[in-house]
C-alpha cells in the first residue's frame, strides 16, 4: 500500500512540490509565533533597562544610626530586616555607611565621608590606589583642586556631630565623571553619595577604619538592593514583582523604591507583546491554511475519478481511504520538520535585521509544540477537506466537469461571522484590551467579508456570463463562467479579500505608529535634541548657557526631576517659545506659558567687588563669638562662602569679608545668612560693597520685610525680625532633642508661591490638588497654578513647568542633584556641543528625536509590529502562490475545456482572452473590497489599534492616505502580476495544444 501511496505522489509531482511548499509555511508560521514572541520579550527587557536610571534598578534603605559604642551592631540588625523583606528576589546588596561634614579653612568644603562596599571597582582612579587603612581616603578631582592637595597629601575633616576632626591622607584621585559614563546601577541613584564632574563636594571614599575613628555619635547606614541585568530573566520577573511591592516600611529607615516603576514598565510592554505578537503569526497562518486547504482540494478533484475507478473495480474502503488520505498526510508529516527549521530562520532573520541588538532564538518546548498543533489542525481540516470531495456519487467521481456548488451557509461560515460581530461590538462597547477577542475583529472582519464577496461574487459572475454569452461577447462570458464553476474561484476571491486588508490595516497601523511614535518622542524630549550635562550649580548652568547662546536662539537650560505622579521641568522662560518643540494639543502658546511663569519679585543683592561689610549691632552677650556664614552665588554659578566671627559683648561694629571671586562681572548674588544657634541680640543695619565701595542695604531697605525671609518650611522655628533701619532673626526649635546647627535667612528675591503651568486634566484648576510641589528636590513649595494644559513638552500628560531662576532662588541649596539639561532646536550650530563644553558643561549623554523614536521601536507594540507587516507581506506572496498552484492544476482541464470549444468554433483570439481574464477579474473584483475592508476594520478595532499605536496616553494621527493607497496598490499589482502570469499560461496551452485548429495551422 506504501507503494501504491508513493505512487500517486509520483505521478502529480507539480502538486506534491506545491502542498509540501504551503505544509512548510504553514508549520512555519505556527512555530514563529512563540519563538518571535519570547525573542521580542528579551528585546523588551533589554531596552527597558538600557534606558532606566540608577534608580529605577534599586531599592535603597537610609537610616541615622548610633555610633557613640560602635556601628556594627545597628548596620547588621538594618541588614538583616532588609534581607528578610527582599528574599529570593536575587537582588544584590550594596551596604555603606556616611558621615556628613565639611573640610574647614579659608574656602571650606561640605563633602560627605563615604564608606561603600567596594567602592574602587567603579571608580575610575586616575592616580594612586584604594583605600585600605584608617585614615587613608580616595578624592575627586575637583576637590584635590579645590584644596590644593593631590596623592601623597592630607588634610583635616571635621564631621558632623563629632567631638574633634581627624586627619585624613590622600592615598588616591578618582575621576568623577567615570561612575557616570555608564548608567553604572551600582549608585543606585543616590545623588549625595554619586561623584559628580564639577562638583568640590564630591564623596570622600574611605575604609571602614577610617569611620570608626572619627567617634561621631550618630553615623547615615545605607543598604541598596540593586537589579543587575541577570535579576531580569522571564523566569525571575514575576517573583521579583512580587518581593519588591511598595508598601516594605521599616520604622526610622527611609525607603526609595525605583523598582515597581521600571518592572510595571516592563510588564506593560510584556503585556502587549503577548496579545500583539502573535496576531500577525495568526493572520499569516490563516491565510496559508485557506491556502493550503485550497490546494488540497484541487488536488483531491482531480484525484476523484482515481478513486472513482477503484469503487468500480472493487478495492475494499480502507484502501480507498488511505489512498484517498495517505497522500496529503504523508506530504504533511515530511514537510512539518522543514517548517519548524524555516520557522527558526524566519524569526532569526527578523530578529537581526530589525532588532536593534542581536537575540538569541531558542527552539524551546513551547515553539514545538505549536509547531505539532498546526500541524495537527492542518491534517484533521485537510481530512475534512478531502472526505468532502471524495464522500460524493460515483456518478460525480467520473464526471470531468465540476460539480454546480449548492448555495449554502456552512457552518464555519456562520460561526466566523457570529465571533467577528461579537468582536467588533466589543470593541464598540470598551476601549479595553482585556479578553483578546476585539484584537481579533480586524481579522474576522476581513474572512466575513471574503466569505460574502465570494458568495456575491460567484451569483453575480454566473449571470453576467450567461448575458454575455447571449450578447456575443465570448471571452468575457466564459471568463466569467470559470470564476461561478470553478471549485477555487470563490476561494480564490476571499484570500485576495484577506490578504489586502490585512496589509492595508497593518500599514495603517505602521504609518500610524511612526507618527505616534515621533509625536510622542518630541513630547517627551521638549526639543528636537536633549543634551544632558553636569554643571557646578543650576545657576552654573544657565549662566554657560547664555555664555554658549548669548542670543538665546537656540539653547535653553532645563532641569528635569521625573517624580513617580508627575515629571518636574525647570525651563529658563526666557528662552522657552525659541527651544521647545510646542505639541498642538496644548491649550497655551509657548510664549503666554513663559509669561505665566513669571511673577514680580525683590531684586538681587548683587556683590560686584571684591569684598563685603556688615554693619552689626549687638545688644547681648553670645558666651563667644558668634559665626555668621555667608553664601553667595558665584559669577559662574559656583558657590561662594565666607565666615565672619562677631564679637562678643554689645557694641556696633563694622566686619569685613573678603571676597575676591566676586570682583569679576557680573559679581556674586547673595544667598543666604547663617547662624549656628539663635542670634539673639544680633542686628544688622548696613551691608556694604567693598573695591569699588557702594552701599548695598541700609536704611528702611535692610529692614523691609519683604526683603528677607526664613527657609521655606521652617517657617514655624525661624522668625525673620525686622526694625526700622535693621534686621535679625529668632530660632525656637521645636523638637528640643533635634536641634539645627544652620539658621538660614534668606535674601527674598523671588516670588512665593512659585508660578506653574501644569500637564493634567481640566478639573486640576479647580480642586487645589497640586498646592505644593518639590522642585530641585527641595522641601515642598507652595505653587501659584497659572494653567493647566492637556500637554506640555517635555512633561507629558502630568508634569509641571516652572522658571528655573525663580526656583533655584526659593531652593535652599546651591548644590544640584538633579538632572540638568541644555535642550536645542533645529537652528542649534554643528558645534553647539564645543561651545556647551568650553562653556564650562560637562556633557554625558545626547539624544535627539530619531533616537528615542528607535527607542519606542523596541517596546512591544514595536516589535509586534514587524511582525505584522512581515505577515501581512507573506500573505499576500501565498495568495499569489495560491493565484499560481490554481492555475497549475486547472490548467489541464480549462484547456481541454477551452480546446473543445473551438473545436465547435471558438475563435483563437476568444479563447486566449477567456483564459486571462478569469484570474484577473477575480484579484480586480477582490482587492478594491479588501482596500474597503482595510478602512472599515481600522474604524472598528478601537483597542488593536490603540494597542499598535502604541500612542502613549496621547490620541494616535490617522493614518496617511498616500502610505496606506501605495501599499495596497502594490499588493494589488503584485496580485495581478500572478493573475496575469497564469493567464497567459493557460493561453499558450490553449491555442498551442495539438489537435487543434491553431495547432493544425
């Protein structure tokens, strides 16, 4: 019987070729879908962490621990409860302790001690080596500038709650810059204790030794729970998930926790890649299994009077079956193990040349047992396939001439339509994309109106070919009779049908997708380029910005501070209309939000000489001099401090303060007054420029109240007090165990509450939800809610803009740890960068909008879609293949057909002209339909759509008519390409055949 089978396959190798070819795809397409659909969610985790912070790839634990008998103790017991909270998450545990404190003299230093758990492995240390013994201690650069020190050197610190300094030795400088060139997550994102470029202040690394001989009372513990890029496995993120949920509080420890952000980012993009990946593999296999079911129909027919014959002759019903069987199955079962391998290269193929970093792709358990279920589902529909063909008459079987088809609804038909109605009113009913099944509906729309187009088709083409007939016109009535009598037509009519859909709504989605994906990209950056830098202060920056762009034409400062509800941007106003890129979904122009931004406000105190003195009255004794520290802001924006020690006893004195960095243009601004406790009795009548001498306060001017202020939020210990002609100010503490070392009145030169326009709903205006925000991550400010727009750039849809002058003088520090941008427009010079840097920046990342756009490409609904605009390309290719195998195999029996009629006088011309038109009216009639079908399925699949575009909270653009109309007319052409092709086939076999007139000419 094995011989008998391998027979029949012998004897129709054209056909056997075509159904292993289409067994192949079809086995391929099944085994693409799950080994695309794991490679892709490699490539989501990847690009997710490539662009997380520091801080989002950690949980970080802050806790003031006693140290007066040693710190060992309380470091371990914090330890251990964060060891019990973070089990099994595969976590890795950075453990340090810190000291705040500063190195006196002339120009003092505040600069944290730092003890952290190998440290030196990411550092870059540019001379000398790790610090190992007590009193041994790794600098910065700027700070071995900044003390005039190097390797070899030493100087005193004196920390914090400490009873005498300690002498440190220099055994080692680091490069600041290092630890950031990377993203190292090792930092976990701790601005204080995270070297900076420019920045004096920077960490002092020492051993463990170091710290416990400075004998403070209480010290800052620090343990960091860090992802590394192998905590991130399919496997481990679901446990993960679960072990770091907010909500792990532990009394007196401070807890920062970046890690639920980045994995719910992560889940998100999971989440779409698993309903969007595999519908192009399912719109793909869909199509090859109508193909494929086609196929082996028309391969069946003309097997029929085969089978027929062997009724006759009396070959027993096993064997009719298995002969009748055996061939397609024993097709199927070979081809299935090359479809898996052309699987594997397919994806493997789509993964390097569309990924943007290569991806291994695993033949795993999942991939194959896909690949045997497709293969199951083909042979049992090719069983019921053939069983259809073969269970008819006898009669039937000997018959040459196809059987008329009964017009009826199959069963398949009816459920296909019924599931694509249910879809699309689910898709009406909510924008979800919960169940799946509205992901399905532009699919389902595109076979139920195949299905009809077939059927329409079939009774309208049966009645203009008997009309024409009647007319005369020969070619086109017998054109049209083969598309009404042949067993493939009407199948023929619905692939065309599908495929072009299905590439019409997937370019749709494609082209749509681009411009969500810029619009998005321009959102989020604010300008066409961000340049992220490192300056000494925010007022450094904006002083190298107008250094770099004097014009303010096409650089403006920003700073950035993404919080979990909302990003914060400090924009200069000035500069704003020029730079940002102004969404038109914006209910405010650039220019009325930078006026909005802006508020009246005291002038500066600006010191431009080279020294400062202060007219003081004391009234009372201090039990020794008083330390009154002044802070200024330097003419680049480097800070600038001096002390000055009033006299004890009461008496008006005049104290002078040297200040030679301020004697270059523009000067210093002042900052703030300090006073280490209380300065009762103190009074201050005159501040005085010194090198050229002019008068700064005096008078009713010093003692306005308008002109000075305490600290924002310590207001209720902090009494600024004002007389006629003087100031001073009164410090209550209000919690007697914890009392401040640093009285601060402030130079009131800024408007309190702080101006915003804000990114949010309408209803943010109205309910006093956003009274208060933390810019420059300060102590929350009171804001004055200018506006509220749908979006802002840079902001999204929740932020908050504000000026960033007006901020930095309501911070309470000259110091930065947040992330400074310089953002550029178009108009920015090829050297922008140069002038940036000679500015005084320090640059360390650039992206412009074509690359975060890529970025966006890499979330899920990117990499979906590749696949399904590779699928959607395939398609069309198989149904062209299919326009192909059914000429093939009709070719035979249209030719004896046509070749008959002229026999009975069918002229040359006519039948050469039947032969062509029959394809080609089928791929003319179908494609406009499935152009039609395309439009109507991007109106109903509201949640695939939203799902693809992947529009991040914003509206997607439609799509572009040009785009989508080029796509399907290439389809189109593609398709009658084949048309044409088979056509002339048939023709040549037509008019050449021997026997004929033409061939007897």
């Amino acid at each position: 019987m094995l011989r008998l089978v391998l027979g029949v396959l012998a004897s129709r190798r054209s056909q056997v070729v075509t159904l292993a070819v289409l067994a192949v795809l079809a086995v391929a397409a099944g085994t693409a879908a799950p080994l695309y659909a794991s490679a892709a969610d490699r490539a989501v985790v990847a690009a997710e962490l490539r662009a997380a912070t520091a801080a989002e790839r950690a949980i970080t634990f802050t806790a003031e621990i006693a140290a007066a008998n040693g710190y060992t103790s309380q470091l371990d017991s914090l330890r251990g409860q964060v060891a019990e909270r973070t089990d099994g998450s595969g976590l890795t545990e950075v453990v340090g302790v810190h000291a705040d404190g500063r190195v006196p003299g002339v120009s003092p230093v505040d600069a944290p001690l730092s003890m952290r758990a190998d440290v030196c492995e990411h550092l870059v240390l540019t001379a000398g080596t790790c610090p190992a013994a007590a009193g041994e201690v790794a600098i910065s650069e700027p700070t071995a500038q900044r003390l005039g020190v190097s390797t070899g050197g030493e100087f005193a610190y004196q920390a914090n709650r400490a009873p005498a300094p300690v002498t440190l030795h220099v055994v080692a400088v680091y490069d600041p810059a290092g630890p950031l060139a990377g993203g190292d997550p090792y930092w976990a994102g701790r601005a204080d204790f995270t070297p900076r470029p420019q920045r004096a202040g920077n960490p002092l690394f020492v051993a463990a030794p170091t710290v416990a001989a400075l004998e403070a009372s209480t010290l800052i513990a620090t343990v960091d729970m860090i992802a590394g890029d192998e905590t991130f496995t399919s496997g481990n993120l679901d446990g993960l998930t679960e072990v770091v949920k907010p909500g792990m509080g532990l009394v007196g420890v401070r807890i920062d926790n970046g890690l639920p952000r980045l994995l719910q980012r992560i889940e998100d993009t999971r989440e779409v890649l698993r309903l969007a990946a595999p519908l192009g593999a399912v719109q793909l296999l869909v199509v090859c299994w109508f193909v494929l079911l086609m196929a082996i129909g028309y391969t069946a027919s003309e097997r029929r009077s085969e089978l027929a014959l062997g009724l006759l002759r009396g070959v027993p019903p096993r064997h009719r079956a298995l002969l009748a069987l055996g061939p397609t199955a024993l097709v199927l079962l070979v081809a299935a193990p090359f479809g898996v391998l052309l699987g594997w290269l397919l994806v493997r193929l789509l993964t390097w040349a569309t990924f943007a970093r290569a991806q291994d792709v695993v033949l795993d358990d999942g991939a194959l047992l896909a690949a045997g279920g497709t293969l199951l589902v083909v042979m049992i529909s090719a069983a019921i396939a053939e069983r259809r063909v073969f269970s008819g008459s006898l009669m039937e079987g000997l018959r040459q001439v196809p059987t008329r088809r009964r017009r009826r609804v199959g069963l398949v038909e009816l459920a296909v339509a019924v599931v694509a109605l249910a879809a699309i009113g689910q898709s009406y009913a909510s924008d979800s994309q919960e169940g799946g099944l509205p992901l399905l509906a532009p699919l389902l729309l595109a076979i139920v109106v195949g299905l009809l187009t077939a059927r329409v088709v079939r009774s309208a083409a049966t009645r203009f070919g008997a009309s024409r007939l009647h007319r005369g016109r020969l070619a086109h009535g017998l054109a049209a009779l083969q598309v009404a009598r042949r067993p493939g037509a009407d199948r023929l009519v619905a692939l065309t049908v599908v495929a072009v859909a299905l590439v019409g709504y997937t370019v749709s989605a494609w082209d749509v997708a681009a411009g969500a994906a810029r619009e998005r990209a321009e959102l989020a950056l604010g300008a066409p380029r961000a340049l992220t830098v490192y300056a000494q202060s925010r007022t450094a920056l904006l002083t190298a910005v107008a250094k770099a762009d004097p014009a303010g034409a096409w650089a403006m400062a920003v700073t950035r501070q993404d919080d979990p509800d909302m990003t914060l941007l400090g924009v200069d106003s000035t500069r704003l209309a020029a730079v940002a890129l102004w969404p038109d979904d914006a209910t405010v122009s650039a220019a009325d939000t930078a006026r909005l931004l802006r508020a009246p406000a005291g002038d500066p105190v600006l010191v431009a000489g080279s020294g400062l003195e202060f007219d003081v009255r004391t009234t009372e004794d201090f039990d020794g001099p008083l330390r009154l520290t002044v802070a200024l802001v330097g003419p680049d924006g480097a800070p600038v401090t001096g002390m000055v020690e009033i006299a004890d006893g009461a008496a008006r004195r005049q104290y002078r303060l040297d200040l030679p960095a301020c004697a270059v243009a523009p000067g210093c601004r002042l900052f703030w007054l300090s006073f280490p406790a209380s300065p009762d009795g103190f009074w201050l009548h005159g501040l005085r420029q010194l090198g050229p001498d002019r008068t700064l306060l005096a008078g009713p001017a010093i003692g306005a109240a308008s002109r000075w202020r305490p600290e924002l939020g310590a207001e209720r210990e902090v009494t600024v007090l004002n007389a006629d002609d003087a100031v001073s100010m009164r410090y209550v503490p209000s919690d007697p165990r914890q009392i401040s070392t640093d009285n601060r009145m402030y130079v009131s030169d800024a408007p309190v509450p702080l101006p915003v326009v804000a990114a949010g709903p309408p209803w943010l205006a109205h309910t006093g939800e956003l009274s208060e925000i933390e810019p420059l991550q300060a102590l929350p400010r009171p804001v004055d809610l200018r506006w509220v727009s749908p979006v802002l750039p840079g902001a999204g849809t929740a932020g908050a803009l504000f000026d960033l002058q007006t901020a930095d003088r309501l911070s309470g520090s000259r110091d930065n740890a947040i992330q400074l941008q310089v953002w550029l427009n178009d108009a920015a010079p090829a050297d922008a960068v140069d002038r940036l840097r000679a500015a005084g920046l320090v640059p360390v990342r650039d992206e412009a909008v074509p690359e975060r756009i890529d970025r966006y490409r890499e979330q899920g609904a990117g990499l979906a879609l590749r696949l399904h605009l590779a699928a959607a390309v395939l398609s069309v290719l198989l149904v062209a293949l299919a326009v192909l195998v059914l000429a093939a195999t009709d070719r035979r029996n249209r030719s004896a057909e046509l070749a008959a009629l002229r026999m009975q006088g069918l002229p040359a011309g006519a039948a050469a002209r039947a032969g062509r038109l029959g394809n080609l009216a089928m791929i003319g009639i179908a494609a406009p339909v499935g152009a039609l079908t395309a439009t109507a399925a991007w109106a109903v699949s509201g949640p695939a759509r939203q799902m693809l575009t992947a529009s991040g909270g914003l509206a997607p653009p439609g799509p572009g008519l040009p785009v989508v109309a080029a796509a399907v007319v290439a389809a189109t052409a593609m398709l009658l390409a084949a048309a044409l092709t088979a056509g002339r086939s048939l023709a040549r076999a037509t008019t050449g055949r021997p026997g004929t007139q033409e061939g007897q000419r």
